[in-house]
C-alpha cells in the first residue's frame, strides 16, 4: 500500500510555491558560493557607507570633545582611529547580516550570506567574521584572496566564522 499525499498537502505546497519568493522555497544551502571579484565589489559599496558612518562619528565625537575641553582636538592615535573603524565596520555588517542576510552593497551584488548548517547568522558568526575579515585587510587583503587557492573558495573569515557568501541569480531573486 502505498502512501499519496492528501489533497490538503499538495494545495498547500503549490499555495505556497504561488505566494512565496522562490528564495523562501529554496534554502541558500543551494545556491553557488559568490564568486570573488563580485564579493569585492559588494565591499566597496560597503566601504564607502562605512567612510561616511566614520565620518559621522568622528564629528560628533569632536563636538564632544570641543564642548568639554572648549578646544578641538588635534589628531586621534591611530589605534583610537582603529578601534572605531572596527566598531563601526563590526556593528554595521552585524545588524545588516543578522536582521536581513545581507548589506547594502551584498544587495547590490545579489548575494547573501548564510551558516554552513543552515542556521541563522549569530552574534558569534559576526564576530568572528568581521574580526578575521578585519585583519585579513590590515595584511593586504591576503585573507580574501585567499579565495582563489581554496577548492571552495572560502576566505579566512567564511572558514572562521562557519559561514559562506551565496550568488542569488536575478532569475531567483
């Protein structure tokens, strides 16, 4: 005796394949690891909004810095300057990654990013990730190109992190 679904089952699934996006029927599991140049490309759209949070945060922390003192500061040390770039790069790609699976410039480039079990992307995923890929930047980009060497064309900061980024194809997007 062999078991056929109900009628209920079916019209749900072929409700479902109507309603939603081909991306919710489809895991991210599936689609193609994003290829190099285009996550590079995706990291200077998000560069230049990183410059300009930077730039906002270095004016407000002058204004602050005037209203105490009654002067303005000279230049800050470099790793004052260090340490905020992290912060800022480090809270916008973890807000970014953790409400909507990418960025503003991974959007651009129709690519997201997603766990290797499928899981939603942590706060420890983050870390880690924006740590790596951090340093992988301060050593020249060594840790991204890396890509090209690896058969699955991780970087430092996916094998670390236990992550990956996917290419959507407009046609599934």
């Amino acid at each position: 005796m062999s078991h056929q679904p109900s009628y209920s089952t079916l019209s749900f699934a072929i409700i479902r394949a109507m309603f939603l996006p081909t991306e919710a029927c489809m895991s991210l599991q599936n689609y193609p690891t994003a290829p190099l140049l285009r996550r590079l490309a995706a990291l200077a759209y998000d560069g230049l909004i990183v410059i300009a949070l930077y730039i906002m945060v270095g004016m407000v922390l002058v204004a602050i810095i005037k209203a105490i003192s009654g002067e303005f500061p000279g230049g800050f040390p470099a790793s004052v300057d260090l340490s905020l770039m992290f912060t800022i790069c480090f809270l916008y790609y973890s807000h970014s990654w953790r409400k909507g699976g990418q960025t503003i410039g991974m959007k651009a480039w129709r690519l997201r990013i997603t766990t290797l079990d499928g899981s939603h992307i942590r706060l420890s995923h983050c870390m880690l990730r924006t740590g790596m890929g951090f340093f992988s930047l301060v050593i020249f980009g060594v840790g991204f190109f890396w890509a090209w060497l690896d058969k699955q064309q991780r970087t430092w900061h996916d094998m670390a992190s236990l992550t990956r980024i996917v290419y959507v194809p407009k046609d599934m997007s």
